[in-house]
C-alpha cells in the first residue's frame, strides 16, 4: 500500500509515522526545507524561543504512545505546578481566575451582581440554533462572563472573536453540557460524577507538558525517524484521481513530477488544500476557502528578573477586549518550564493581533516589539528596556472554527466517502491543539490501514 501525506506539520508527521509503522509505503511531501509547520524552537543567547505553540496536554494516551515509539519520554517536561495559577486583565489590573468557591466570591473580576446572575443558570432553556459562543455564554451566564473570562480564553487559544466562533465547532464539550444535561452548572456536577464512577479525568485536569529542548524536537524527531520518505522542498501542485490510483503532481527543484499513489493524506493548512483540490474536488475547494486564519505576531522577551515588579508565580495573563489594549495576553515561559532564560533572567511570549486587532500583527518587528513591552512593562510593573527580544509572524496562524464551520466539515467527510482512500488531516478538522493532531494522525493512519473511511 502506497500512501502521499502532503504536508509536515504534525498532523501529517503523525499520521506518516502510524502508516509506516502499520506497514504502509509512505512518502511525505514538504514544500519547506523544515519540519513542522507552525511549530518551531530556537535558542538564542540562552532564550529558548518558540515560534508557535509552547506546550501540549496529555489528554489522550497516542502521545504517549508516540513519544515512547521515538523514544522521546526523557525529553518531555511538565510545568511547573504554579502554573495552574492564571490571570485575567481588569481594570488594568491582574486578577487570578478563581480556583474555588472561596476565591470566586472574594475576587473583583467579576461584580455582584454578575455572580449572582449564575443562579439562574440552571434555568436557561437549550438554544434552537447554532450559536456563537458569544451568544451561548451571554445567555447562559451573562455578559460579564462573557468579557472576562471567555473573551480573553478564546483570544489565548484561537487568537479568535467569540461572536464568530461556533460553539457547537470550537468548543463542542462545552455545548455538550447544555445538550445532555440541560445546563453548565449541573453538567459539570452531573459529568464529574460520571467521570469518577468511569475511573476518567476530565481534559481541563490533564497534564501540560512540553520538551526540554522546546516543541520543535518532535516534529524533527518524526522526520529524522521517517528518513527518506519524507521529501523536503517538493511543493505539490494538485492531486488527481484516475483508474490508477490517486495522482500527485508536484515541483521538486523547478521541475515537475508525477506519482501515483493508493491513497492520499491531505495535511496542509485548508486555504493550501484548496489549491491543491481545485481542479479535482471544485466544490471541495470552494468549501475549504470559507476557512479564516488571522495573522498573529509572537514577540519573546527577556528580562533581569529584579526589574519586573510583581510576583510571577502563574502561567500568565489574558486580556479582555473590553480592556482596549494592544496584546492578546503573555505567557510566563520560564516560570512554566526549566531552561527558558539564562540564569537571573526570565523570559516572556506575548501574542499580538488575531481576529481582534489584525493590523497590528502586520506592523514591522521592531513596531510589534514595542508594543508587546510597553504592555507587558505597565501590567507588570516592568523597569527598564528588554534584555532580549525576538519575533515570529504568521500572516495565517490559528484556523477558526466559526459560525457554519460543521458544514464544512461535512463537506469534508462527504468527499472521503465518496473517494476510498483519500483524507484530510489537518488542524481545522477535529481539534487545533497538538495532542488533538497527533490523535487525529493516528485515528487517519488506522482508517487507512483497515481500508474504512
């Protein structure tokens, strides 16, 4: 069995790795000359500098699974147990979220009334359509909820507008409460239960973890392990499907080829899937252009730990919209992780732009660095200029799962049943997270190898 996975970032490094190891003939096509897609770590003058995503949750046993099969299990770190500690901005101010009954009455995020508005939440009838999650959140618990605590989490984990994203889409467990049992609160009771009767954990509890040499050592690792079969600068053109198999035109140093192949692993981002299927799949295509990705900008700063003012045991901090600043929040790197900065230093990730302010992703590095520390340096209470500085930008980041974004999944699956053989296996299908990639890399890689879509 000959299989094309097109596209290295990890969902087609996961599946390629899970064809081979099922016995499959897998070549990997990779326009870049790296691994990886979005995931990548450098060290700088001591920084360890991520340009993507810092971390993963252990919430499915496949990255174990994974990990053990690259022998990769020394590498993997956990953070830090301060980290379960997380800010919200208010006021200008940091205000830790609640990490129980106590703290959530005491804290000032949210007012009085706000709280009390929970009371009724039990008594909120089920929606009749599909929702934004701003929608779902302000009928549910009310609008200060919705500010201060799902505005700035879908900005920290899509770059995303809650008015846009579906409920049903990007937060599906979420949207479960409602349907199975009728509401948040007595969902999180009612599932709780279920869970320690099952011997389970619930996916908020799981384990965060990332590598001592940061997240770009596993997709290099699956590469290195994968050799041959993986073709670097080989930039496919489109595929094709005729009596002899799947058909995959591509341009490897400036010429073109051709192969034919049983099967086909769609892994590029969709706006790259729909080029590459508009001559075979039109309406596929036009499906997957409905896709947004915002730019967003990564600027990692270092700091002498003296000149930052205030305690940074935590993971780091969201920013409200309603705040009307310039960042999406900053992660605490070296608190969350060993090995971020040199010794007496720390290091700092700040996100700028998204869906909420995309021009300013597009600003010049030097722009976006000056932003991210003027920030950093008023909520923080930081003295003094950067001690380091560095910054990724990526002009498409985070794909959103957007109000409709279930029926261009559909579409998706549809096309994989009429076409035995051919997947797609991407971030914007089944979860944007790492671990939910490399899940879905093996759940691709097992359909394949028992010939089932």
């Amino acid at each position: 069995m000959r299989i094309a996975v097109i596209g290295a970032g990890i969902s087609g490094l996961a599946a390629a790795h899970f064809l081979k190891s099922g016995g499959a003939e897998v070549t990997v096509y990779e326009k870049n000359a790296v691994p990886g897609g979005t995931i990548g770590s450098k060290v700088v003058d001591g920084y360890l500098v991520e340009n993507g995503p810092n971390s993963t949750s252990e919430t499915n046993f496949v990255i174990d699974e994974l990990l053990s099969d690259l022998s990769m299990k020394e590498e993997k770190v956990y953070a830090d147990e301060n980290s379960k500690y997380r800010f919200i901005v208010r006021d200008g101010r940091l205000h830790a979220l609640p990490s129980g009954p106590g703290s959530f009455l005491s804290t000032k995020l949210w007012s009085g009334p706000a709280k009390l508005r929970l009371f009724a939440e039990p008594f909120i009838g089920r929606a009749e359509h599909e929702e934004s999650i701003a929608d779902f959140v302000t009928r549910r618990l009310g609008r200060e909820f919705l500010d201060y605590a799902i505005n700035p989490f879908v900005a920290g984990v899509y770059a995303g507008n809650p008015s846009d994203l579906s409920v049903r889409a990007a937060f599906p467990k979420l949207y479960a409460l409602e349907e199975k049992y009728g509401g948040l609160l007595k969902g999180t009771v009612k599932g709780a239960r279920e869970r320690k009767k099952r011997g389970t954990k619930a996916k908020a509890s799981a384990k965060l973890f990332a590598f001592k040499s940061g997240m770009g050592i596993l997709p290099e690792t699956i590469a290195r392990k994968l050799g041959g079969a993986v073709r670097f600068g080989v930039a496919v053109d489109n595929v094709t499907k005729d009596k002899s198999g799947f058909v995959v035109n591509f341009i490897a140093d400036g010429k073109p080829g051709s192969e034919v192949y049983d099967g086909v692993v769609l892994s590029t981002p969709a706006f790259a899937a729909a080029a590459i299927l508009k001559s075979w799949l039109p309406e596929l295509s036009s499906e997957l252009l409905k896709v947004k990705y915002p730019p967003v900008a990564v600027a990692v700063l270092g700091y002498k730990r003296e000149r930052v003012k205030i305690d940074l045991k935590g993971f780091g901090f969201l920013v409200p919209e309603v705040e009307k600043r310039n960042i999406l929040g900053t992660i605490w790197s070296s608190s969350i992780f060993p090995n971020r900065a040199p010794e007496g230093y720390v290091e700092f990730t700040t996100f700028v732009g998204g869906s909420r302010q995309p021009k300013l992703a597009a600003l010049s590095a030097d722009q976006v660095l000056k932003i991210a520390h003027e920030e950093n340096a008023n909520l923080m209470k930081i003295e003094g200029q950067p001690a380091f500085q560095a910054v990724s930008k990526w002009e498409r980041a985070i794909p959103q799962y957007n109000i409709g974004h279930l029926s261009i999944i559909d579409a998706v699956r549809h096309v994989e049943t009429l076409h035995d053989g051919f997947y797609i296996c991407c971030n914007y299908k089944d979860g944007i997270s790492v671990s939910d990639c490399i899940a879905n890399g093996k759940k691709t890689a097992e359909s394949i190898l028992e010939g089932v879509n």
